[in-house]
C-alpha cells in the first residue's frame, strides 16, 4: 500500500500502516544524530523544553552534506539507526511519532513504539541524492556547533520510506529474515 502523511502526524494516520508499506511524507521533519539525542534526553530529564515541540514530529537520522548553489541542502542519506536507540524511548515518551533511518532497531525501542503508537521508517541508503530532491527547505534550528549533525528543521514535500516497524510491533526486518529461513 502507498499513503501519503502530513506532519504533524496523529495515531489516526499510523493506524492503518503496515510493514512493507510506502508512505510519502509532507510537512515539516526534524534531524537529529546521537550527540544531538544525548542533549535532547538531558534536558527532558532536567524538565526542560527540547528545541522544537515533539507533539507529533519526525526525526530523521540523518548528517546530510553542504548544500550545492541553489539547493537548500546537500545528499541527506538515512544513518545507521541503533546509535539512536538508547535515546529513542524517551523522545517518544515526549510525543515524537516517527523515526526514519536504517537499519533494525533495539527490542526496547519496538517496545515504546507500541506503548506511544509510533513508527520507525527506513529510507533507502544510497539514495540520497533522490531524498534530497524532496527536501525544499533546510534550517539548523540547535547545536550548530555540531556541524552536519546540528538539528534542523526540513519542510520536505513527497519524502520517501518504508514502513519497517508499525505501531503493533510488526518488524519488517525480523519478518524478512524469517522468510528466508529454511
């Protein structure tokens, strides 16, 4: 199935997805590495308010290159996404209600999912030139000490994933290897 999603996102438009499922995203997503995560989980443990409000928001793991002339970023490719997962759980406690990056995730953080009603996305590694065709505004919003892991703000039209895990706990990777045990 294909669908289409406008952020912020609501349990009511992740209801339906299922693992394998396209989906092509429109709004606004954030970016976020694990320096940057780190930083977010302590001021969400110290009771302070993280940059940009999480209520429904995406993060995209993502260190994309310097914007070409004329381009408001450069080849923005998914990271390996498990760095991430000892932050994770808190950030959607806090409201987040995607992920996008690569790769499987930590049974801990299939677990939050669940509990929040989230989905993790994967988007394809080794197309980030074709990602970043759909990225039309690129802002660094926090820590720009941290060079191409600083948190931005994206406005994307029509990004591009997979479902790998939805809110039931399905998990396209576990799914997939299983098929191919004998």
């Amino acid at each position: 199935m294909e669908m289409d999603l406008t952020t912020p996102l609501k349990t009511d438009d992740l209801k339906d997805l299922k693992i394998g499922d396209q989906v092509f995203i429109t709004g606004t997503i954030y970016t976020a590495r694990d320096t940057a995560h780190k930083r977010l989980v302590e001021l969400l443990a110290n009771g302070d308010k993280i940059p940009f409000d999480p209520q429904g928001q995406i993060i995209y793991y993502v260190g994309p290159a310097p914007a070409p002339p004329g381009r408001p970023i450069g080849s923005a490719g998914p990271t390996t996404s498990y760095r991430m997962d000892p932050y994770a759980p808190e950030l959607l406690d806090a409201g987040i209600k995607a992920m996008i990056g690569k790769g499987p995730r930590d049974q801990s953080v299939i677990d939050s999912m669940i509990k929040n009603k989230a989905v993790y996305l994967a988007a394809v590694g080794g197309a980030a030139v074709v990602i970043a065709n759909s990225i039309k505004e690129s802002k660094i919003i926090a820590y720009e000490d941290l060079g191409p892991e600083a948190i931005r703000e994206m406005k994307v039209e029509n990004f591009p994933c997979i479902v790998a895990n939805d809110i039931y706990g399905n998990d396209i990777y576990r799914t997939e290897v299983e098929k191919y045990k004998r």
